[in-house]
C-alpha cells in the first residue's frame, strides 16, 4: 500500500539520471519495489544495465549528458515525468577537467532546461559536501555555510558551478520546486569495485584484491588529522523517496553517526593508525598521480582535509529522515566487500567493468 504521507510519489512518474551507478542502483531499489506508489521509473544511462532486478523494472534511455545529441533523449526521457532526480556525475578521467566539466556542469545544464521545458515540476540535484567552503577539522556545518568549495579540487569546483546553474534555471521557472542534496560520502558494498576503481587505478585496486583481509589489518593506516562521516547509499534512497514524496524543496545535508576522527577511521577497520603530516599525503598523492600509478588528481586530498563534516537536523526534522546504518559500519563493510573484489549486478557496479559516469 502506497504511503499517506508521501502523497507525490502515488501515480507519479519519476526520472533518475544516472541511474546505473551507486546512488542510483539504491533509489531504483526503493523506487521499483512494491507499494512504492510510483507509476513509472525511468532510468538514464551511457549503457543499459543487465535486466535483472532492480534495472528490469525501469524504462531506459541511453545518453551522453555531455553532447548536443544528447538533448533529443532528454526531451523523451522527461516527457510527461512529475519529478528529475539528477544523480549522473564523472569521476573520471581526472587528467582531462574539461571533459568532467563538459559532462558534469555542461550536463547538469541540459537535464535542468530540459526538465523545466518539459514542465517537470519537481528538479532534485545531487550535489555534495564537496560544494562547501572549507571548515575546521570536526566542524559540523548547516546549509547556510557558504558553497564556495574548494578552489584546489575539480570535483569542488564542478559540484559548486552546477549548484549556480541549477538555481539559475529554477529562478527564472517558479513553478519549479528545486532540491538540492548534499550528502558525504556515500558507499555500500555493492560499489566497492567501482569506488576503487575511480580512486585507486587499476594497479592498486589489484593489489588491493590480492591482499588477504588479514593481512591488510596488520598493515598500519597512515592518516593525518582528519574528521569524516559516512552514509550508506540505501539511506540517502531513503532521504530521495522522502524528497519525492513530501516534494520537499531547499537543501539537504545528509551523514549518517558518528563523525570519525582519524583513529576511529582506523579502529572501523581493524588496524591502528600511525600520524602523518597531511603535506606528505598530497605530495604523495600528487607524484603517483604525476606518475599515472593513480587516476586521483591530488585535489581529493584537499576536500578530506579541508570539507566540513555536516549536520543533518534539517533533513532528520523536515523529512523525518533516520539513518538505519552507522557510518562506521557502513565503512567496515565497503572495504570488506572492496579487499573481495566484489560489487553489483550493474554496467558500473560489475568489479571487471572500466570506469566511468553513469
């Protein structure tokens, strides 16, 4: 039975860009089981998922956000859909910013002009905390604290230039109810391989997978001073569905308990962590990625030394949202699910697939 107090979701259409990757596997879970309420899912991506649950249940349009052409499947994609749900982002090829910025700003673009043209009343956009200015390590920030990013990091860069477009094309169309989501970091073990992947490179991502977990638990875990929260993708599905449901409109943070310190990090993997200044990690960082030992441009380094950590009263008051998953489980569990070599049924979520955006 649909549920009262998500009325928007009954009979409604809803479209989800990005629908193959880690997020959007998790929101199709939720949005195609039954007595979701919802009429149609959906779904857009560069390639067609296997059918198998949950992309079987799911109508599928295949797009390059980052191309003209792409404009023609957008205007069938959203034809007739009461909400967007915006999840597609590159994490890769780090060495070319102007392809991710071509995808992910130029692309975040299209899908929002393409909606208003097409009269969807509701837009929800995927951003992160990575669209935060810098706060002091442990610092908790509310959606007022400036969206400035992190100057030093593609990613941080992108996530707050299509912030700007999107509020830019929802303000010149008031009927337009816009969420924007912001959560940290977002993991479940189903994408452990692809996660690696963007991060860690072919290389390390398969000496990860031959190292025994026993093994990787003596290992110590260099980390400087750092403050983090985690939350499990099936959560933030919880807190989109919400979303749909209410039509709740503004910013959302969203973290999952507790917030870790750089010894708790640690502990949640069974290891011990040995001090390291946080200069030696982007140095490090930036000669393997100079070397093309690892496609992760040093910038990363930054928004985890440099991003707030998030409060989440707003989401926990407006949306009556609870995370069911602790954030330092949610950890254990990827890295478990990473050091298997396993992952998911989807084009991304396969461990042998290549990377790339959903």
């Amino acid at each position: 039975m649909p549920d009262p107090f998500l009325p928007h979701l009954h009979g409604a259409t809803v479209a989800v860009t990005g629908a193959s990757g880690n997020l959007g596997t998790a929101l199709l879970r939720r949005l195609t089981a039954p007595g979701s309420g919802v009429a149609e899912v959906r779904g857009l991506a560069r390639r067609r998922p296997p059918d198998v649950a949950p992309y079987d249940g799911v109508r599928w349009h295949l797009a390059d956000l980052g191309t003209v052409a792409g404009d023609e499947v957008l205007r069938g994609f959203l034809d007739g859909a009461d909400a967007v749900v915006h999840l597609a982002w590159a994490l890769q090829p780090g060495r070319h910013p102007d392809d991710l910025r071509r995808v992910n700003v130029g692309g975040t673009g299209r899908v929002v002009r393409a909606a208003a043209a097409a009269g969807v009343s509701h837009v929800v956009h995927m951003s992160s905390l990575g669209a935060y200015a810098p706060g002091a390590v442990g610092q908790q920030v509310t959606e007022d604290w400036p969206t400035t990013g992190i100057p030093s990091a593609q990613y941080s860069r992108d996530k707050c230039e299509a912030e700007r477009v999107v509020r830019e094309i929802a303000a010149r169309h008031g009927d337009l109810t816009l969420t924007v989501v912001r959560p940290t970091l977002v993991l479940q073990p189903d994408a452990g391989s692809e996660i690696a992947r963007y991060f860690l490179g072919p290389l390390l991502f398969g000496a990860a997978r031959l190292l025994p977990g026993s093994v990787a638990r003596l290992l110590p875990l260099p980390l400087p001073a750092v403050s983090v929260a985690f939350v499990h993708a099936d959560d933030v599905a919880d807190a989109l569905v919400r979303i749909l449901g209410r039509r709740a409109a503004g910013p959302f943070n969203l973290a999952a308990e507790p917030l870790m310190d750089a010894a708790a990090i640690a502990r949640a993997l069974g290891t011990r962590r040995v001090p390291v200044p946080a200069l030696a990690v982007r140095t490090a960082v930036q000669a393997a990625f100079a070397a093309h030992v690892i496609p992760t441009e040093p910038g990363w380094v930054d928004i985890g030394l440099r991003a707030p950590a998030l409060d989440s009263t707003r989401a926990r008051r407006l949306l009556d949202w609870t995370p069911e998953h602790r954030g330092d489980e949610v950890l254990a569990r990827f890295v478990a699910a990473l050091g298997r070599g396993e992952g998911g049924e989807g084009p991304l979520l396969r461990p042998e697939e290549s990377t790339g955006a959903p």
